[in-house]
C-alpha cells in the first residue's frame, strides 16, 4: 500500500522536481517534453516504457511528432504519491 502525499510535503516533493507540476481537476503531476524529431522522442518514450514495465508504475502519455506530454499519477492512491516523485526523477534523466 502507498500513500499520497498530502500538504507541505506534496507541496515540497513536487517543488523538488525539475518543471514538473500539478494538473488542474485532479491529484497528479504532468510535464511537456520536447525532441528534435519522432525517432528521438520514441526513443525516450522506449526507455521509459522499458523502466516502467519493470518498476510496474506507467505514465499517461500523449505523443505528437517530437512532443511528448506525460501525466503521473498513482491508482491505489488515488493521487501523487512517492512513486510518482521518483518515477519522474528517473524520466528527467533519460530525457
Ligand atoms: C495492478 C497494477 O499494479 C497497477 O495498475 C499499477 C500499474 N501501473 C501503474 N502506473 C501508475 N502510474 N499508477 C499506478 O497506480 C499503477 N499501478
């Protein structure tokens, strides 16, 4: 069972990330990306599909050419919860 994150450290978790933020209407986090082209950006969306099948925790995404637009959030929690701050993490590093 995970938790989500609620009040000041919510507020501080996603602070802690880089350009990440809160979606209007519902608990979860989203962040824009952009690549030089559709290979690159498939190529990031293939790493991150591969670590999340392994950490079992999965983006929502919507791909368009070389943007890529990715919503976290988590089921059993029904919000943010610490799955979703370190998944993020691990997505800015393999943008
Ligand atoms: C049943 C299975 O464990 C869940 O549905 C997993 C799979 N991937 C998931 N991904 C995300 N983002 N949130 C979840 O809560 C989640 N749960």
């Amino acid at each position: 069972m995970v938790e989500k994150l609620t009040g000041a450290a919510r507020t501080e978790a996603i602070a802690g990330l880089d350009g990440w933020s809160e979606v209007e209407g519902r608990d979860a986090i989203s962040k824009s990306f952009r690549f030089s082209d559709f290979a690159e950006a498939f190529g990031f969306m293939t790493r991150v599909a591969f670590h999340a099948e392994k950490a079992d925790h999965h983006p929502e995404w919507f791909n368009v050419y070389s943007k890529v637009e990715i919503v976290l959030t988590t089921h059993e929690a029904d919000g943010v919860s610490e799955r979703d701050i370190a998944l993020a993490r691990t997505i800015d590093g393999m943008s």
